[in-house]
C-alpha cells in the first residue's frame, strides 16, 4: 500500500485563519481500494459535525485525492469532522476496481493489518456511505438502490473524526462498485464452470418468483448477485451450494427476470385483484388465461442471456411427459392461419411440443422482447428434465443465435430425421448414473398407422400399441425412431471384479473347473466428457499415437453411441434424477478440480463419494485378475476421467479467473453427496 506524506491542495470556506500561522491540528486521509491501491484524484469535501461560538463556525474543506489517494487537512480547530466524496466521479471509478478474494472485510483485508501496523486507523466502507449526494446510477423498473452499496442506515453520512483521532492518519479502503455474474463460456467445447452454474440456472427455473421467498429467482439474481459480502447461494430441498461468479462493473448486473408460467391466470380482473400477478403480466399477456403448466424464464446482462425451462413439476406435467406421439413441428400463430416447420424434416414429442407453444401464444410481448435481446447478446439455455427437453426445442427455434444448451436428466425429444438438422447445436446432455428419464421415450419407431387414422383416440390407441410393441421387446432398429441430441457428459459408477477358475480336486485327475467372478470393494463415480477426449485427439495431431491408447474413436462410439445413452446397467433409480443428486456432484468436482490445479493448497475430499484414486489404486493390485473387458472399460473411463481438468481452463484463462477459483474454493465447502 502505497503511503505519503504530501499535502493536497485544499480550499477553505467560511473559515478565518491567519495567515503565515500554522494550524493548529491536522489530520490525513488515504483512499485506497480493496487491493491497497490508491483512489487518486478524487474530489472531497470535510467539514465540521456541528458549528461553535468563534472564528472557526462552518468550517469546510474541498480539494482532490493526490496520486497516493492522500489527503491532509490543516484545520484551525480540533472539532469532529467528517469527510464525503464526489458520489458520480466515486462511483465511475469504483466501477473498475476489482474484489480481493475474501469477503469478509472486517478480517480478511490485506489493507487493515499494514495500515494498523504503522498505527493508522483503517476504515472500510461502501460508495454509498462516502458520497456526499447519490450517484447518477440509472435504477430499472422495480429497482431500488442496492442495500449492501447504500445500506440504509447509514447512506451519505461519510467517515466521522472524533477530536481524539486528529493528528492521524486515517486509511479508507473502499468497496469496489461491483456486482456478481455467474461464469459463463460461449464456447463449443465443454466447460465445467457452465455445467455448474446453468446447473443452477435451471434448478432455480423450479422456484416460484411470485413468492419472492428465499430460492425465488429475482432474490437470487438481484439482491445475492448484488451482495458482494458474500457468494449467491442456490437453494433447494434443505441445502445450499455457491455458485461460480466473478465481479462486473455494477452497470453490468442482470436486469430484473421475466418469469413466464402458462398455469397462472393473468386477465385483468385477476390481475386488479392480485397484486403479484400483475407484476408478471404486461403487454400481450395482460389478457390471457391460464393455459396448461409450462414455466421459464429469462434474465440477462450486458453481454449474456441465460433461458431456463422449468421441469416437470405437476399432474399436468405428468401427462405432457407421456404423450409421446411424433409430430410436425409446426410453429403457428393463434388463429393457426400462418404456420411455418422448424424443422425441414422429422418429428417431435407432442406433449413437448404442445408444452413450448403454450408460451409462445401466452407471451408473446415477452418472447418478442428476448428476440430483441439476442442481437447483441451471447444466449445460454438450460433446463432439467421437461425443461430439458423445452430447451431443446427453444435452442432448435433460436439456432441461428448461436445458443449454448446445457441439459440435465433430459428425455429424448425429437426423432432421428430431426435430430439430424440440430448437428451445429453446442449441446452439453447430463445423465447421472441410472437416471431413468434419459431412457424415455424408448428408441423404437413410435409413429405408427394407429396414430394416424383415428384422431385424439388414435393417439391413445397409438400410445398403447407402442407401449405393448416395447413391452414385447419389438423395438425396430429402422424408421425415424427417438434419438437423443447433444454431447454426453456421464457420471458413471464403475466397478471392478476378480475372475479366477475353481477347479474340483479329484485325484488322480480334477474332476472339472469352473469360473468364480467376485465384486472387488471399490467403486468410483467417475465425470465422462467423452468429447473431451475427441478434442484432445484432434489436437494431438501427428503425436495422436502417443496420446492414451484407450481413447479411439471406435471405442467411444462403443460406449457413447451417437444419439443414444452409455450403457448404464439395469438398476433404475428415480432418486438420481433429481437435481439435488446432479447438483451435489458438480460441486464437489469443480473443487476437486481447483485443487488439484494447485490454485489452493491440497486438501482431503471424504464427501465425495466413490474415491477415483483409491479405485485406480485397487485396479493396479488386482490388474492381472480383472476380466479383460472390463479392465479395458475402466481403463477408457480413468483416460477420460483425467482429461476433465481441461473444462476448467476457459476460467482459468479469464483476466479475473484465478480470483473467481480462490473465492469458490475458499468458500467452497464439501456437500454430501445422494448415494
């Protein structure tokens, strides 16, 4: 921190002195931001709390920081003071201060422990306590100034001197005009940072902002992302998880959510009598009835669009799932007079189908809103489960935006012929071990005569006959059946075996042998990014013979065949599709993989379930008695495993990226995973 002993220029008001005398007290000021680094050149007022009989009524000072952000004051009186700033010009150049790792500013500054050494007194404080009239910050619809920077209590009062503490000099270290962003990549290859943080951009689509409640969207993306004493948390079902951020300019925070949920009933007399509705309605939706059970949202900054899509949550959701007819997708508008394909060929899930329309003629003022958005803006969509699929569809409408579609425990949502005109979609498809949503509806040609001929009837008739032709193990390998779309990112268990051959002893000669194959004891949940590994080997070029022999192409399309799921077993398990089972395991992994990035200092992981290390240790014990397919496979999966630090790098290569690892790490805590 820089220090010195300079004296500002001041100019004195209303205050009669001697000239050539010298003053009788004093006291400095040094501004410094959160890294220790001067705040220079900016304008200052002080003056007296409280005015006395004599020559010295009405005191006040003006003047600028110098170039060390030192101010001294000679003053003729030993009167408290108190020191304020230029609100507009503190505000602009906070603006581009950056954060210190830490947010706790009362025991972790780097700039108290220094400042108090050489016995200065070391203040901490927000723009909006310093400035001597509000700043020119433009407030949106529905905003108020932010609390943490303007806390009520204490907004314009300044930093007080007590007579006992002139003749000092007094350090202010000024919380930079900051708001938090989630960490998001606009790339083609896989980022773990999004597969986190649009984790929890869709985990939050389940929350009814209407409530306004601790897990409602507006709380998180207003007043977490503009609290910089601490990280914006997700919330869900009991637990809690931060989330991957850096600090933006506060210009640059999200804009109020536009939440859209077809269930609700936004009429005018409804929305005269209920006030949180009418604050979700305007324009075209002011209207509308309510329609089905579709929910999204959207939120957006200066550079990026988040959309997430809300998962099944309702009966009705219930039934969208399972009306699987295939469809045209034929997008139309109310009176259905003008209907354009999205698709030039293929078909699409009905009840998906029927979802996403839902929206389009219900909010229409707010779609065409977003449609605006996009033409400078990078767009990211995600979505659980339903919203999985709905984002899918959203992504296929908004192709041309070039949107980066992450999904967790998705369906299948088009057939083949479709999915073959999605192939320039960056698509990130998660599926947690034995998750059975990712195997519905099956991969079987379900576009049959029955659905066809006979009308709403035909579908039921078309559904079961469907049903009874998987049922019968009749699922064709041609037609346009149901295909998944997108990369797969698998977070596989997997488990290892001894084999050996018993044989009876039956002197002279054995009687016969047989072959005794037992479960070894260790097991590891391992995060597949298969697509990893087809970057790594294009990368490779000529030395792609010395990359891990196990990572071929064919071997890859074995295990991730292209529009289908890995081999996941047999043992289903509803439990693993909930969010609170994905979200947990990202978790843990994004600070397994700061950590052993060597951004922090090494520590033990005991939460994460099904240690890799230790598994690959046991494989190398037992590598001679291990089946050869299977230590093959393991093999493969341990190579891929390895390659996931890479998907941390777009973060690491940000100018800001080493900060945002050590605060996510340093607050990061290990969470139980769902076993």
């Amino acid at each position: 921190m820089a220090g010195s002993s300079l004296v500002t220029s001041v100019t004195h008001t209303e205050a009669k002195t001697t000239t050539g005398k010298q003053k009788p007290y004093w006291v400095e000021f040094q501004l410094v931001d959160e890294q220790g680094d001067p705040v220079a050149n900016m304008p200052w007022t002080v003056e007296s709390t409280y005015p006395v009989s004599g020559p010295v009524d009405n005191f006040t000072c003006t003047g600028q920081s110098d170039s060390d952000g030192l101010i001294r004051i000679d003053m003729p009186h030993g009167l408290e003071l108190r020191l304020t700033l230029n609100g507009n010009q503190l505000a602009t150049e906070m603006e581009k201060r950056a954060l210190r790792v830490s947010r706790d500013a009362e025991n972790d500054s780097v700039v108290r422990p220094e400042a108090e050494d050489k016995g200065y007194i070391w203040h901490y404080a927000v723009i909006g306590e310093l400035c001597r009239t509000l700043p020119s910050v433009e407030l949106r619809d529905k905003e108020v100034w932010p609390p943490f920077h303007f806390p009520p209590q204490k907004i314009m009062r300044g930093v007080m001197v007590r007579t006992n503490e002139l003749e000092k000099r007094h350090v202010i270290e000024i919380c930079p005009f900051r708001a938090w962003e989630l960490v998001l990549h606009h790339q083609k290859d896989y980022s773990i940072a999004n597969g986190i943080n649009l984790g929890a951009a869709a985990t939050l689509a389940y929350a009814d902002d209407s409530t306004l409640d601790t897990v409602s969207i507006t709380r998180f993306f207003i007043n977490q992302c503009q609290d910089l004493s601490r990280l914006p948390q997700l919330y869900k079902d009991g637990s809690a998880w931060n989330t991957l951020v850096q600090d933006v300019p506060f210009s640059e925070r999200y804009h109020p959510p536009v939440f859209m949920d077809t269930s609700r009933d936004t009429s005018p007399e409804v929305a005269k009598n209920n006030s949180k509705a009418t604050t979700q309605t305007g324009g075209d939706t002011a209207v509308t009835k309510a329609d089905g059970d579709t929910q999204l949202y959207y939120v957006y900054n200066a550079d990026k669009v988040i959309v997430a899509w809300r998962g099944t949550a309702s009966l009705f959701d219930v039934g969208t799932d399972l009306a699987f007819r295939p469809v045209n997708s034929e997008l139309c508008d109310i009176d259905k007079t003008q209907c354009t394909s999205l698709l030039p060929a293929g078909k699409v899930h009905t009840g998906f189908w029927s979802g996403y329309n839902r929206v389009g003629k219900k909010f229409k003022g707010e779609i065409e809103k977003l449609k605006d958005l996009l033409a400078n803006r990078k767009l990211f969509i995600c979505g659980h489960s339903l919203g999985g699929a709905l984002a899918l569809i959203d992504a296929a409408r908004f192709k041309n935006y070039n949107p980066i579609l992450y999904t967790y425990g998705m369906p299948r949502t088009f057939t083949r012929d479709a999915i073959m005109q999605l192939s320039d979609i960056t698509h990130f498809r998660h599926v947690n071990d034995n998750d059975p949503i990712p195997a519905v509806p099956a991969e079987a040609n379900l576009d049959n005569e029955l659905y066809k001929l006979w009308g709403w009837f035909g579908g039921t008739l078309g559904f079961f006959w469907s049903l009874g032709e998987l049922l019968a193990y009749q699922i064709v390998a041609w037609g346009d059946c149901f295909w998944h779309h997108g990369n797969t990112v698998a977070f596989l268990t997997a488990s290892q075996s001894r084999e050996w051959n018993e044989c009876k002893r039956d002197l002279p000669t054995p009687a016969g042998c047989i072959t005794i194959r037992n479960p070894l004891p260790l097991k590891a949940k391992l995060y597949l990014v298969p697509a990893l590994a087809e970057q790594e080997m294009q990368q490779a070029g000529q030395k792609q013979k010395e990359f891990k022999a196990s990572l071929t192409q064919s071997d890859l399309k074995d295990f991730f065949p292209k529009g289908s799921n890995p081999d996941r077993g047999v043992n289903v398990n509803i439990f693993e599709h909930f969010m609170t089972s994905y979200m947990p395991y990202m978790y843990n992994k994004v600070l397994e993989l700061i950590d052993n990035a060597g951004i922090v200092e090494k520590r033990t992981f005991t939460e994460h379930i099904y240690n890799v290390d230790s598994f690959r240790e046991q494989m190398a014990e037992n590598k001679n008695d291990i089946p050869i397919d299977e230590l093959s496979r393991n093999e493969m999966f341990l190579n891929i495993e390895s390659l996931l630090g890479i998907s941390l790098t777009p973060t690491l290569s940000m100018p800001s990226g080493n900060y945002t690892l050590l605060r996510f790490a340093q607050y990061g805590e290990e969470v139980m995973e769902n076993v």
